[in-house]
C-alpha cells in the first residue's frame, strides 16, 4: 500500500513569481498551470491513500472547481475534504479563505468519515476516514508552539482508542524539531516512517522536517523516500507500507 502525502499549496506555486510584484501574490492567481503538474506527479506516483494538506476548494483560483474532486475525478479516487478551519472561525465568512482546506483521497472505498475540530489554533481540522482495513488521521498543526502541544493532547485522546491498523499524517510545523513529538509518541506508540528525519520543507532546499507519516505497529514500512518536487513549497512524502 502506497501512502502520499503533500501539502500542495493550493497549487499556488513557488519561486520568485510566487512573490511578485508583492509578497505571497501567488495566492492570488489561477493556479491551473501548477495544478496540472501536481496532479501529473501524483499520476506517476500512484498512491493507494493520499493525504493532502492546502487543498483549494473552490475559489477563483481554480474557477470555482475543488481540486480535491478533480484529482478524485481524473485519477479514480474517494475523497473527502473539509474547511480547515472551525466552524466559528471568521476565516469561514472570508470568501478566498473559506474553501481552504485538507483532503483524504483513497483508492479503497471509505467506510466512513469524521471532521473533528481543536479548540485551539487558527488551523482547527482533523479528518478521520475508515476504509476496510486502515483508519488515517489528517491533520496541519498551528504554528504556535503552545497551542501544538494543546492540539498534539487533543490528538492523543482521539486516536488512543482505534484498534485497528492507524496512519496520522500531515504538516506538523514542529518548528523547534522532532523533540516536540517525543512524548507522544512514547503515549500513542505510533512510529515514523522517516526515521532518518529528511527534511521535507523548503522543497527547493530542504532543511525543516515538518510533514510525517505516523503509523501504527501493525504496519510496515518497506520503502520511504521524499522525491525532490517542487511544485509547493513542501516537498511530498511517499511510503509503502504492508499490513
């Protein structure tokens, strides 16, 4: 089983176009032309389960079409994706902001799916799906240190009773390392797939491990690598696992 999981940007692209003529302009422009490349590179990967962290959900950017679906559509997947953002958040009445979100696409049927939502952060989403045999966790973690560990809390309570084969996947943005993930994963059991901490971000010159796949003993790992793609300013991580 081939697992993927990419923070896409939104397909909004890097580089010093990204930036100009002013900061972060990228955001602001169609991104079909880059889009077109991720989902190209996703076609060559062919993932079984793919987790996708800043996926737009239909905005201007891709005139009003959610790149969720699309992928979903072309390439022959289930999908779910939501809002990250809860449902209180003034970043849902923002009309560009509101169709951010996180995706889970899969080539198993999903059984069954869940949003769960942090009390703390900005970036609130926790998708869970089922399939037959695999339950995965999808989540992008707030950029302050302390409302991490609030959420990392939030996640031990909700994965600590799943008794079945488990992925919890996602940008993490564990700024200060991988020591902020020590004790829980000495409470959840779970391991990572890159033990050999390659970093993942920026993609074009990687120095920062922010995005894991985190699984559960009764799954292994029998290849890891993170492709040097840089269509987003993550670079993507590919695992294969066996049950």
């Amino acid at each position: 089983m081939r697992f993927l999981l990419y923070n896409i940007r939104y397909a909004a692209g890097v580089g010093s176009r990204f930036h100009f003529p002013f900061p972060y302009a990228g955001y602001l422009r169609r991104s079909h032309s880059n889009f077109d490349k991720i989902l190209e590179f996703i076609r060559s990967v062919q993932p079984d389960v793919m987790g996708l962290v800043e996926v737009d959900g239909g905005s201007f950017r891709t005139a009003q079409h959610c790149q969720a679906e699309m992928i979903a559509e072309q390439l022959g997947y289930y999908h779910v994706i939501e809002t990250k953002y809860g449902s209180a958040s003034m970043a849902n009445k923002i009309p560009l902001l509101r169709t951010q979100g996180n995706a889970v696409l899969t080539k198993m049927p999903i059984i069954s799916h869940r949003f769960h939502y942090f009390d703390e952060g900005v970036k609130r989403l926790v998708i869970q799906v089922c399939t037959e045999r695999l339950t995965i966790f999808l989540v992008h973690l707030s950029l302050t240190y302390r409302k991490r560990q609030y959420q990392l809390e939030r996640l031990y309570k909700l994965i600590r009773g799943v008794d079945r084969p488990m992925i919890l996947a996602g940008d993490f943005n564990v700024l200060w390392g991988m020591r902020e993930l020590e004790l829980f994963l000495g409470a959840t059991g779970l391991v990572s797939a890159n033990p050999d901490k390659l970093p993942s971000h920026p993609s074009r010159a990687p120095k920062r491990e922010l995005d894991f796949i985190l699984y559960s003993p009764e799954l292994k790992v029998v290849h890891f690598q993170i492709p040097h793609v840089t269509y987003s300013d993550h670079a993507p991580l590919v695992c294969d696992f066996e049950f």
